[in-house]
C-alpha cells in the first residue's frame, strides 16, 4: 500500500472519526457510561464479597456462625440497593450532566432535577406482590419497583436523560420563558425563577404523554421502551453473531486510528450492563445465571492486554521477535498492556494503519469471545457473574469475574498463548515489509 492510498485512508476514516466524536449525544452516552462504571464495579466487588466469601454455605460457614456471616452480608445488600438497584437512575442524571456540559449549558443543576423528577412521572408507583406460599397477588401503590430503577430500565433512563434534558435547555433559551426579578436577592433564587417556566413545562409533557400512553394504549413509558426498542436491540447486540459483528468493526475502526469506545460504547454498553445486572442479581439469590455475554465477558476475554488481546502481540514479539525497534516499544508498551492499556503498543508500533498487524488485531478478540462463550455453554467454566475494573490484569480477571473460578483463568491462559501464534505470521510478514521499506 503506497502512501497517498494510506493518507487517503487516512482522510476517510479521521472524517468519519470526527463526525462520530462530534455527535453531543454519542458522546454524552460514552460520558455517561464511564460516569457509572464505579457503581458497576462497587456492586460487582460486593457482590463477590457476599456470595462468594461471606457466602454461609461456602466456606467460611465453616470457620464463623453462618447467621453472623448473613448478618454481614446485609452491607452488601444495601451497596447493591444504592447502586444496581438505581442504576436507571444514575444513567439518567449522568447523561443530563454530560449533555448540559457538552452543549455548555451552565446551570447544570436544573436538568438534572428536571430529569430525575421526570423519571418518576413516567414511572408507574405500582407493583404485585405475591406472599409467600400464596397463590393470590396483590396490586401496591406508591411504590417505586426495582425492575424499573435497576438496569433492566436502561434505555428509559437513557430516553428520558436525553430528550428531557435537550427539550430543557431549548425551553429554557427561549427568553420569553425566563422570569427575571431583581433586587437584593441571593443568585440561586434568581436562577430558580429563571427556569421555573421551562420546568414546569417540561415536566407537563412528559406527564402528560405518559398519561396519553396509558389511557390509549393502557402502556406505560417502560413498556413501550422495552418493546419497541430494548428487546429488539438486545437481540442483535448480545447475541453471539451481533456482539461479535460489533465488537469487529470497533475494532477494525480502532486499527484506523478511531477509538473503539465510539463504536461499541453506545451500540453495546447499556447492553452488556443490563446483561451484567442481571447476572449479579442471578448469582447473589442462587439462581440459574441468564447471560453468557455482558460487560465483564467482554472486558475479561477480549481485552486481555488492551483491545485487540494486544497481550499476545508484546509476548509474540519477545520471544520470535529479532527487531530492536520493535522489542524496545514493546518493553515500553508492557506495562500499560498488564493494566488493559494497548495504545501504546497501538499507535506506537503501530497497529493503526498497518494492514498486516489490523488482520489478527480484529480476529484475537473474535476467536477469544468465540471460544469463551462455547466454554460458559458447556459448563467448562462458570458464568461471568462479577463486574471487575477493566484495568484487572489478565488471569486474574478470569478467576475475579466468574466468582473464583479457576478454570477461567486457565482459559485465558490458552487463549493468550493460542493467540501469540494467531499473531506471530502477520508480525513475521510485517517485520519483513518493514525492513525492505527502510533500506
């Protein structure tokens, strides 16, 4: 490839780069997205934690009283309750506050509250309750339900985050809407009177359509979300061929320079956290787990090293490699990579714009999910039930995220060394288009 075709390449994708990093609402998700993360990975650690060491039947049982150990484990209980519980709800306000950001818009604190409250107006306070041993339910009113709050009500908060916030700061531009006072009065106050016509307005409409909903259709917002949006999407996105199909041209994109998150973020990400949620939820109430792919599955076996398992790229050049050039980037490149930091080794090597080292950098992590998937299907190891940090060094992740299950990080360990030599021909091929270039 000369290089004119590279720099139009080049050109192409860094227009295409830059249209998707430009666009407020792709961008305010990914925002978002990594605003909550810390909760995700709180929950997950806790969820470890509770079922996995202060777990009464395992065995600490038999070290401490077991309704000690339950005792204990209502700390995690409550993390859980302030964090997966009100996941929706965190999504909401974070997108609110990175929209507000990215859009400049300075009193930030009057869409958040615009957001949060609309997310209880399109929520419905009602929920049955069936006693135990009973066969008769009974309807609740003035409840909040979890299934509505929790991340299984993503793509509301993620609706409501958005049109709410957008619909407030048009609304509140508008200055015929603005109440001005003036006089001795504290600034908070001033700029509560400001916005009191667009939130009352806002909040109207959304109370107002969700009422409309109901009567016409007797659906509520939830359920209109989910049907027409969440279960469709959640059929491509995390079955296997969809999650893969994604997962490849994030990272194909990634190897044209254009991060992977600006694909996959908003595509996969609410998602792959609901999928996570789920999981948690199945494993700390001893259920069957529902999903083999989530967020953690995807962190832990197809980003051993950084994105494109780039792990087996520094191990490959370490051992076969002859070029110092080569070997000195990779020395640099091998810490961050421990941590699942792969730019380095990306755009210093580089991957980016090399064709020959783009083909196994786009096929590791296919290969690797493949194989992880099929293993959590036949049982050969457990399911991914713990969100860990996405920084947790390969191995250790495997045994982390599927609640200490060894046989995952000995996966990891195959997948890594199988993938060294998915590697090593493409690294062969480009040592060698290297060295004639430079002579």
């Amino acid at each position: 490839m000369n290089n004119s075709t590279k720099q139009g390449i080049a050109d192409r994708f860094a227009f295409v780069a830059q249209k998707l990093g430009a666009q407020i609402h792709l961008r305010s998700l990914r925002d978002a997205f990594a605003s909550i993360m810390p909760f995700m990975i709180l929950a997950g650690f806790m969820t470890l934690i509770n079922y996995v060491i202060l777990e009464p039947a395992g065995f600490m049982g038999n070290l401490v009283n077991p309704d000690t150990l339950t005792t204990w484990q209502s700390i995690g209980v409550s993390i859980a309750n302030g964090t997966l519980n009100i996941m929706t709800l965190l999504v909401a306000v974070a997108i609110s506050y990175h929209l507000c950001v990215n859009r400049g818009y300075k009193n930030v604190i009057a869409p958040i509250l615009v957001v949060l409250s609309t997310m209880i107006v399109v929520t419905p306070l009602t929920t049955t309750f069936s006693p135990e041993g009973s066969t008769e339910s009974f309807l609740i009113s003035n409840v909040i339900p979890v299934s509505y709050t929790s991340a299984s009500g993503m793509f509301v908060g993620i609706i409501v985050g958005l049109l709410a916030t957008d619909l407030f700061i048009k609304l509140s531009s508008n200055k015929k809407m603005q109440i001005n006072i003036s006089g001795n009065i504290p600034p908070a106050v001033i700029k509560s009177f400001n916005v009191l016509i667009p939130i009352m307005v806002n909040v109207i409409i959304f109370a107002v359509a969700s009422f409309l909903l109901n009567q016409v259709f007797n659906m509520d917002f939830n359920t209109l979300i989910s049907t027409i949006i969440t279960k469709p999407l959640s059929y491509v996105t995390t079955s296997l061929p969809g999650f893969l199909l994604i997962t490849s041209i994030a990272n194909l994109f990634f190897g044209f320079g254009i991060h992977q998150a600006v694909i996959s973020g908003a595509l996969l990400d609410p998602f792959l956290l609901q999928n996570m949620q789920d999981n948690m939820l199945a494993y700390a109430n001893h259920q069957e787990i529902p999903h083999i792919i989530n967020m953690a599955f995807k962190d832990t076996f197809a980003v051993m090293g950084g994105s494109g398992n780039t792990i087996a790229l520094l191990i490959a050049i370490f051992i076969f490699s002859r070029r110092k050039d080569y070997r000195d980037i990779s020395k640099m490149s091998l810490t961050p990579s421990i941590f699942n930091i792969s730019e380095p080794i990306i755009f210093g090597l580089p991957i980016v714009f090399n064709p020959m080292l783009i083909i196994p950098f786009v096929l590791a992590p296919i290969f690797s999910l493949s194989v992880a998937y099929f293993a959590t299907a036949l049982g050969l190891i457990n399911h991914v039930v713990v969100q860990t940090p996405w920084t947790t060094p390969p191995i250790i992740s495997g045994f982390l995220a599927t609640g200490g299950d060894w046989r995952a990080s000995v996966l990891q360990l195959l997948i890594i060394i199988i993938t060294v030599f998915m590697y090593l021909p493409f690294l062969k091929v480009d040592e060698r288009v290297s060295a004639m270039q430079n002579k």
